[in-house]
C-alpha cells in the first residue's frame, strides 16, 4: 500500500537579504584559467514565533578557488531570510520546528539563486562579473547535517 503524503498550505514570505562577507583579490595568479567554486548552506530555523508562524535563516557561502595555485580568491557570504506561515505543528526533541523537505529545498534555492545575482551585481567590474555561479540541484543541501559542503567544478 503506497503511503499517502500531506499536504500543507504554507505561505513564504522572503524579508531580507544581506552579504555577510563579500571579499576578493584580482587574481593575477589565474586569469586564463576556470575557477573552481564551492558551496555550503547552513539553514537555521528559529523556533515558532507565533502559532503557525516562524522564520528561517538560510546561509550561502561560496568559495572560488583557483585549482592551479590551491588559493580562494573571493569569499562571499550571505543569508537570506524567510518568513513562513501555516507550518505545521511538528516538532522534534529540542522543540525547533521540523519543516517539509520540499520547503526546505524551495528555500535554498531562493536563497542560491538570490546570492548569485548579487555577487554578479556587487562584482560588477572584477572578474566575478564573468563568473556566474554554476547551477546546483538545492535538494543535496537538504536533509542531511546542518552545514553541508558541495565542490562544483569551475
């Protein structure tokens, strides 16, 4: 018998985003040649807030790294925040909210595809303006520990 899922009627409000770190160096080093880049995601959800009502914190950092020389050459973070409502009332051992995996992706990917932008758009003018971060499958930043590393070559 196939196990039947539910569904929920959640509302996903984005409230900010902000860089945390935006730091580079003109490479010499590496011109001609790809970057690599990695990611981690940290996604920190608050505790309820109100009755069906929280916020979730999801982290980016990426790293380019220049393969050739083993050097990071930008280190940017940022962080975006969500506002949810209509989150089901399910909690784990610690009383934190434990949310749908599907949410969770969704969030991740708002939250890449926002910082992608806007190390194109604060990087205009150095190399990170050539350099759009590659697409990620947001599902392999979900369901595993809290910080999850994921090297994408360049």
């Amino acid at each position: 018998m196939m196990e039947k899922k539910i569904a929920y009627n959640i509302g996903i409000r984005y409230e900010g985003f902000r860089f945390l770190r935006f730091g580079f160096v003109e490479q010499n080093i590496c011109i001609d040649e790809p970057l690599g880049v990695q990611f981690s995601v940290d996604i920190d959800g608050s505790s309820q807030l109100q009755e069906g009502k929280t916020q979730i914190f999801v982290k980016v950092t990426v790293l380019f790294i220049c393969e050739t020389a083993k050097e990071v050459v930008a280190n940017i973070e940022t962080v975006s925040s969500f506002g949810l409502e209509g989150v089901p009332d399910n909690f784990d051992d610690e009383g934190q909210v434990r949310y749908p995996e599907t949410l969770l992706t969704t969030l991740v990917s708002l939250a890449i595809s926002t910082t992608r932008g806007a190390i194109l758009a604060k990087g205009a003018g150095s190399f990170l303006e050539k350099m759009p971060l590659p697409i990620v499958d947001p599902k392999g930043f979900v369901g595993r520990s809290p910080e999850i590393e994921n090297p994408v070559a360049g």
